[in-house]
C-alpha cells in the first residue's frame, strides 16, 4: 500500500516549532491552497483548502528557521486522519459557516518563495529560497495568502 499528498501553497501564519520530550524537533505549518474556476452561471469562484502539516527532525528546524506567513511551498508527505472521525478536522467559522482543514505529515518541504516575495508578504526575517526549478513556474499561479480572519486555528 502507498499513499502519496502533494500540495502547492501559502503559510497562513508562522511556523510554530516544538520539541517532543525526547528532544525531536516538530514544526506545524497552516497551508492554504486556492482553487478559483468559473461556475455554470458565469459567476467567479474561489476555494481554499486548508491544511495542517506536521514537519519533524532537522528538516522541521530548517522550515521554522526561514518560512514566514505568506511563504508559498510545495510539501509532498502523506494525510493524517483526524482520530475522533476518521476523516478531516470540522469546525463553524465564524461567519457560520462550516470549514474543514486536513492533516498531513511532511515527507518533503520545498521553498518556493524567494526572499524578497517572503520580505514583502511582511515576513521580515529572509528565506530560503531552496525552490526548485521544476515547480518555478506554479508561482505565478498562486493566490496572495488568506487574511487572519480566514485562518481557523
């Protein structure tokens, strides 16, 4: 049995980095990825999907160390259901609405931001550029990240 999730998006916030008690580096990152079509009747349609991606071990120090909100990443790993339902996480926002973020942990991490897109995206601290050149062209695809009324967590 194999199961493989790759996903194209934008940090919703900071990196926020932990250590188990046995010392292992575990690094949570809110992603968003955006999906915008034209619906039947004409009318434009936006989507965003969010997910909540455990990165553990050194590569969770690296991620900590250079992603900011707003950095876009492709991570590739593997979905992690939520224990209690089986499926992904539910809540209500707050405009009433019902909303779904999915849990996921990272096999790979790639950095596809450079420095100056996570500098404008007001991340202050540089990044990794790290991206590679197979996925350079997605960047001109993705949305600008979500507003902090729009992050569930």
């Amino acid at each position: 049995m194999y199961q493989k999730l790759v996903i194209v998006g934008n940090l919703g916030r900071d990196p926020e980095m932990r250590y188990t008690p046995s010392g292992q580096a575990v690094t949570n990152l809110n992603i968003a990825t955006n999906r915008q079509y034209t619906a039947n009747s004409g009318e434009r349609v936006k989507e965003t999907t969010w997910f909540r991606v455990s990165v553990w071990g050194k590569q969770a120090e690296t991620v900590n160390q250079y992603l900011r909100k707003g950095s876009k990443v492709l991570i590739e790993g593997r979905l992690t259901q939520d224990p209690a339902t089986g499926g992904p996480r539910v809540w209500t926002g707050t405009d009433g609405a019902p909303r779904a973020s999915f849990e996921m942990t990272a096999q790979t991490v790639r950095f596809l931001s450079s420095r100056e897109d996570d500098q404008q995206a007001g991340g202050g601290r540089s990044s990794n550029t790290g991206g590679s050149s197979d996925y350079g062209n997605m960047n001109d695809n993705m949305m600008p990240p979500p507003d902090d009324d729009d992050i569930p967590f």
